[in-house]
C-alpha cells in the first residue's frame, strides 16, 4: 500500500500544490472570489460578502473564510488564494482512494485516485481559487458516506455525511443537498427501500447537525441583508440560473457532451466502457449507485438553462471509480491518440490562432493573438515536442506504466505549459497594471468597459464605475483607447491598458 499511497501523493504534490503561483489570478471567477476575500479582511464584515464595494451573493460564505484564513497565514498573493481548494483536491482523491479501496481492492483505488488528479478538467479548477474543489470535494465524502450507511446501517456514516452536506450547504448553497437528495431517492425507490430513505434524510441527530452548522450563516446573512439576500442569492443565483441562461451562459441540451469529452481527457476512453458494459454496471448496487449519481448530473444541469463547464463536475467522481474497473482491458490506442491530438493542437495553437484571426468578432481576443507570439514562444514548443516523445516512448511500455505516465503528462501540459503560457498573455498585463497603480499609489482609477476583478486584488483597492472625465486615470482594453482623444499612457501591455486622461 506504501507505494500506491507515496505515487499518489508525488503526483498530487505535482498537479495541485506546486503549481499554486505559477500564474496570476483568472479573470472572471477567480478574481472576484479572491477580491470579495480581500475586501471581507479590509472590511472586517465576515458575514457578507462584497465586490468592488458591492454586496455579492453569488456564494455562500465558507470558501471566503478559508482563503481569509490562508491568506492571514501566507500573505495576499495567489498560492495563499489557491492554497484552500488545493487541499479540499488532496482530500477529495483521498477520499476516492479510500472509498475505492474499501470496494474495489488497491490497485483499482490507485487508478481511480489517479484518474481524478490528471483529468484535464480537474487540474484546471482543482487549485482554483473559486468554490468547485471545496464542494465537490464535500458532495464526494456525503455521497460515500450515504452509500456506506445503505451497506452497513452504522450511524457514524449517516451523521458524517449530513455534516458534509451542510458544509457544502455553506460552500455553494442548495447544489449540495439536491444531488445527494435525489441520487439517493432513486436509488433507494429502484431497490425498493422508499421508507427506508425517509427514515434516513429525517434521522433526528442527523437533521439536528445539518441545522446547526449550515443555518447559523443563512440567519446571520439575512438579519443582515434581509430580503436582498433572499433575492440575490435564492432567486437570482440557484432559482434564476436553473431557469434561465444567466451571463450569456447558455447552451444546448447536448452542451456537456464535448465538455466532457474533453474533460476527462487523458481517459476519456474508459467511459464508452463504461455505458457500453452498462447493462451488466446496473445489476451491481454500488456501480448502479455510481451510475445514477454521475446520470442525475448530467441530466440535471443539461435541462439548466445557465451553463458552466464545471456543473459536469459534480459527477465525474463515480466516472473516475467505474473507470478504474478497466484498467486490464483497455484500448492504449483510444488513450495515446487523443492526447497526442491535443499536444499537438496546443503545439500549433498559436499559428491556428493566426491563420482564424479575421474571422473572429472579438476585438480583444485578436489583439491577444497578434501578441501571442511573445508567450508562446520556443520554450513553450520545445516543452510539449519533449512531452510527445515522452508518449510515443510509453506506447511501448507496460499498461499500468502507460496510464500513469500518460497523466503525468496531462499534469505538466496544463499545471507548467499551457496556464502558465495563457497567464502571460491574458493576465499578466493586468497583474502589472494593478501592482503598478498600487505602488504609484493612483487613486479613484475608472474601470472602463473592462471586467477585470483580480485587477482590484493587486491594486489592493476599489476602483470606479462611471463615464470617465479628464484627469480620470483609466484601465482599460487596449480596443477602448479610441474613445480618448488625448492620453498619456502609463501602462500598455498585449490587450490592456493603464492611462490618464489628459
């Protein structure tokens, strides 16, 4: 078990804790979460959240008061930020090793574990700092413990996985109650056990820990807010985002298929095994119960009218788990030719890029091309040349040898070649513009048809809102700059802009 655990946790260290400060914070979501953090330690209101000085009620309050923790421990900067959803990562593949284990056997939990940590999706929002790692981590730990109460009525499970549904209750809302809710209702109702399941969700003590550690916050926020937290964050951001597309974040019924597909990457493979074994899956009550939770979330958040490519999350852990009862029959090939199709996608990028400039309407997004170049330079082709001889030397090798090999090679093109890349281009200017209005200690800067929060995190303050006047210091697209006449530029870089109205 030693080495399994020691592998692991190499390959974790890898994907989800060094690559913590390689690149700056992402807008949109991650500079409004470590924004709205920053502001909460300026504020000292650990109650409410607030963007730009606004209230924001897009999550509820827990992963603010880890990041404010972390960032009290290690400093205002982007491994502090990140630091609290690297670590509910690590928790999360150790709860699907141990899970896995306790069902499965050993090897099988290895391979699991190690599907989660190098899927392509996964080490995008795993160290993120947004709220997806934390929950999902907190919707893996309740639907396990849910399943192992089902298998051997131990209350302990029971009163575990209440404890983690409120905890996620505190971390994204409504979304960690729905899924271990209804998942388990039809799997209960399908086993004939309907009773039984209402004597589960209503256990007094239960029910009794959820009240206590999810409701605090909910009655402290709306004593606080009242009805405009009821509305914001009710209404507006779990009712709204169900009904309708919210932020132009639209998509048809079929919106997750590619997601997924390109997801799970390297081992999109193993799940055409897994629906084309499906009907031998449905006749064994855990890999039925897996299949359900992974089906309801699919299903669920393709009928949603708002569409992110981090819903499908939610139910990728039983994929990773039934994929790894595949390890000894799979095709190689299904696994060495798509990611040799992406390495050499992502080597080309920047000339694909080039070549469909014209035909692209947004301004900025041709700019950042023409200046791509620069990023994606000769360190960043040679990296992934060195990462596809890496794959055809392993077409050769053992199959276990191979799957791991292969997903350290997904951890390295993204964690320290394709991010760090894109963070130089995208959101480095930015970085440089806030530090620099920081350091030149600029004051009441106007934010000019940008949206842009992390720019406020290095700044380490608010910024304006408003049609800009003369004398104004602007940040800005560098698209926008036409609609100054007179200007001096303090800052210009790739695609933004630091100016002041002359």
């Amino acid at each position: 078990m030693r080495r399994y655990i020691l592998g692991l946790f190499i390959i974790v260290v890898i994907a989800f804790f060094l690559p913590l400060g390689v690149a700056p914070l992402f807008d949109l979501d991650e500079g409004a979460f470590s924004e709205a953090t920053r502001e909460m330690l300026v504020n000292g209101d650990y109650i409410t959240t607030y963007l730009n000085g606004n209230l924001r009620f897009d999550k509820p309050i827990l992963i603010y008061w880890l990041q404010a923790i972390s960032v009290k421990i290690f400093g205002l900067n982007e491994f502090a930020l990140r630091f609290p959803s690297a670590l509910a990562s690590l928790v999360w593949a150790s709860a699907i090793f141990w899970f896995t284990n306790r069902f499965f056997g050993l090897r099988r939990a290895f391979f699991a574990s190690l599907f989660m940590v190098t899927a392509l999706q996964i080490n995008i929002i795993a160290k993120a700092s947004i709220a997806d790692a934390l929950l999902n981590m907190f919707i893996a730990i309740s639907m396990f413990t849910l399943y192992l109460y089902y298998f051997n009525k131990e209350k302990k499970y029971l009163y575990l996985a209440f404890l983690s549904i409120a905890l996620g209750t505190l971390t994204k809302g409504p979304v960690a109650i729905m899924i271990p809710l209804v998942v388990t209702l039809i799997f209960y109702i399908i086993n004939g056990k309907f009773m039984d399941w209402l004597k589960m969700i209503f256990n007094p003590i239960g029910v009794l820990i959820f009240l206590v550690v999810a409701l605090p916050w909910y009655i402290a926020e709306y004593i606080a807010q009242g009805d405009a937290f009821i509305e914001g964050f009710f209404l507006k951001h779990n009712i709204g985002r169900f009904k309708s597309a919210m932020e132009n974040h639209s998509g048809t019924l079929l919106y997750f298929i590619p997601v997924l597909l390109i997801g799970l990457l390297p081992f999109t493979h193993f799940i055409f095994k897994i629906f084309a074994d499906i009907k031998q899956i449905i006749k064994d009550e855990l890999k039925l119960y897996l299949i359900i939770w992974f089906s309801f979330v699919f299903i669920f958040f393709s009928l949603s009218g708002t569409k992110l490519p981090h819903y499908i999350i939610y139910g990728y852990t039983p994929i990773f788990i039934l994929s790894s009862l595949y390890i000894d029959r799979f095709n190689r090939n299904w696994i060495f030719y798509p990611t040799f199709t992406l390495l050499v996608l992502l080597l080309f990028l920047p000339d694909i890029a080039h070549l469909i400039k014209d035909t692209i309407r947004d301004k900025l997004a041709v700019v950042l091309i023409e200046n791509s170049y620069g990023s994606f330079n000769i360190w960043y082709r040679t990296s992934i040349l060195f990462l596809i001889g890496i794959l055809i030397f392993l077409k050769r090798v053992k199959e276990s040898i191979f799957l791991v090999g292969v997903g350290v090679i997904m951890v390295f093109l993204v964690n320290f070649i394709a991010v760090p890349t894109y963070g130089e281009l995208m959101q480095e200017p930015i970085k440089e513009a806030g530090l620099l209005a920081k350091n030149r200690k600029y004051r009441d800067i106007v934010m000019y048809k940008v949206n842009t929060p992390s720019f406020n995190l290095y700044y380490e303050g608010l910024v304006l809102k408003r049609k800009p006047k003369s004398g104004d210091i602007i940040f800005t697209k560098v698209t926008k700059l036409r609609d100054f006449k007179e200007y001096r530029t303090l800052y210009r870089k790739n695609g933004f802009a630091l100016i002041k109205i002359k």
